[in-house]
C-alpha cells in the first residue's frame, strides 16, 4: 500500500480570449491534522463530521515571492487567506487518470475562481474541511509553528493539504482552475 500525497493542477486562462496565461503542477504536502479529519470521518456516529468541502487560496506564504518557504505539515490554516470556494466537481480516478464511476484510491478537487474572485499575488493555498457551507473562515486559532494538541478541531476548519508556490499573480481579467489529487 503506497503513502497519502497530493498534487496540485493549476490552469490561468485569459476570461476574454481563453489563453492559457500560467500552467503548474506540483506535489504538495498532506498537513498533520489531515489524520485527525480522517479519524473524525471512521468513527462511526461522529455527527457533523464532513470531508473537504473547500479550496481557500491566500496571499500569505513566507519566504521570498518567487521561492516561497517549504510548506510544513504542522501548518493549521493558511496565513493570509483572501478566498475560498466550494468545489465545482469531486471526480474519482483510475490508475490511468481517467475518470471512475465507482470509488478509487484517486480523487481530483477541482475548484475554478471567476474574474473578480482570488484577484491577487497568489502563492499558498489549501484543501480545508469547513465547519458549514457558508464562506466564513473559522480558522484555527493556532498560529504556525504553534500546534495545540489539546486544541477540539470539531470547532474549526481544517486543512488537510497545504501549498505554497511562487508567486500566481491572478488579474481580475483572468479565470483560475485548481485541481487537486489526493491519491492514498
């Protein structure tokens, strides 16, 4: 049995001409409360207790703008979120990459942000479990490299993967596609 990871897909088209402005793909990390979120949703009866439900991108990463600092799996939250949005399509996938109607070891996250959405110097991003379907943040108290054990997370979001990149600068003329594989 292989490890959990991810891999972030990200697709920058001009809103107007449908150029292709930026195309990436990098691995990322799966945060330490990922494992708590995944013990949460095995325990049977655990009311409330929801998967990824959101894409948050933020302006946030430390480090320089063009070779931003390591993510790190302590991170609880990103460090300067400036817009989340549900997910436009949860797709399983097959050892191939094509889709799968049945459930696989494969899932893509994907997430698009319109012209007037996630306008900004974009270089860190994560999948979060929100607490309900409205785009408040409840973020975890905690501030990296602070992680609180003790801490409940039932009362929190929580990013189960953390990415930071260089620097995306997104335009309001422009349409930002995120896809997001977890493969376990």
């Amino acid at each position: 049995m292989g490890s959990a990871k991810g891999k972030f897909i990200i697709e920058m088209r001009d809103a107007l001409t449908d150029k292709l402005m930026e195309y990436r793909e990098l691995d990322n990390i799966i945060t330490l409360d990922a494992s708590i979120l995944c013990a949460m949703m095995f325990q049977a009866g655990r009311a409330g207790t929801a998967g990824l439900t959101m894409l948050g991108v933020g302006t946030g990463a430390t480090g320089s703008l063009l070779s931003p600092d390591a993510p790190d799996p302590r991170q609880r939250r990103l460090n300067n979120e400036i817009a989340r949005k549900a997910f436009s399509t949860r797709v399983f996938r097959d050892g191939t990459g094509a889709a799968s109607s049945i459930p696989t070891n494969i899932v893509d996250f994907t997430t698009t942000y319109g012209q007037a959405e996630a306008v900004g110097p974009l270089n860190e991003m994560g999948l979060m479990r929100t607490l309900d379907d409205s785009l408040t943040p409840h973020p975890n108290p905690d501030t990296f490299p602070t992680r609180n054990l003790t801490r409940d997370l039932t009362l929190y979001d929580i990013l189960a993967n953390y990415l930071t990149f260089a620097c995306i600068a997104k335009p309001n003329t422009s349409i930002l596609t995120v896809t997001w594989r977890l493969s376990f």
